[in-house]
C-alpha cells in the first residue's frame, strides 16, 4: 500500500506543477493604446482607456501564477529561470504600456 501512495506521489506532483504553470495565460496588451487614431475621437479615448484598465487589472494575476509556478514543488530549474524571465517582461511591458497610455492621453510630444 505504502509503494502505491509513493508512486501515485511520484507521478501526480510534476503533473500538478505543469498544469499550473500550463494555467497562466498572459492578458494580451490593447493594441489600441499604440494606434494613432485612438487619440483622435474622444469615443475611441474612453474605449481604449477602458481596455487598458481591464488589462492592468489582469496583470496582477498572471504575474502571481507565474510566481506560484516558480515555487511549484518539483518545478525544473530552468522552467523557474524562463518563468522568472517571462514574469520580469511581462511587468516591464505592463508598466511600460501605461506610460505609454498615459503620455498620449496627455499629448505629449515625443510618446514612443
């Protein structure tokens, strides 16, 4: 009995950890905030600034699981490496997108 508890443990946990991280799923980024006619009609303003809020407010989540993933107990070093690596880019384009968002709310000259 004790052989089968084993295996079964053997056998269930490295599936439990890749089907969390098979879980994660990036919110894609609104491509509305880089195209140019969003900032020409008020509509489309409210529109994308809505979309960039949904997409802000799902971030958070992805970047726990991705976390979570990392912390899974038989997670492979280098699946931890390349969910640390997906988690730093997906913060990094997070914050950049609403600078981005934000500067062209604002009209700036020179928003990349």
């Amino acid at each position: 009995m004790r052989t089968i508890f084993l295996a079964l443990i053997v056998l269930v946990l490295p599936a439990m950890a890749q089907a969390q991280t098979a879980v994660c799923s990036r919110p894609p980024a609104p491509a509305c905030a880089d195209a140019a006619q969003t900032f020409g009609n008020a509509d489309l303003i409210i529109a994308c600034q809505g979309d960039v809020r949904v997409y802000l407010d799902t971030m958070p989540g992805y970047l726990e699981c991705l976390r979570q993933a990392q912390m899974a107990y038989s997670t492979p070093l280098a699946q931890i490496q390349a969910l640390r690596t997906e988690q730093l880019a997906a913060g990094a384009e997070m914050v950049d997108l609403a600078q981005r968002f934000n500067c062209r709310l604002m009209n700036k000259p020179g928003c990349s």
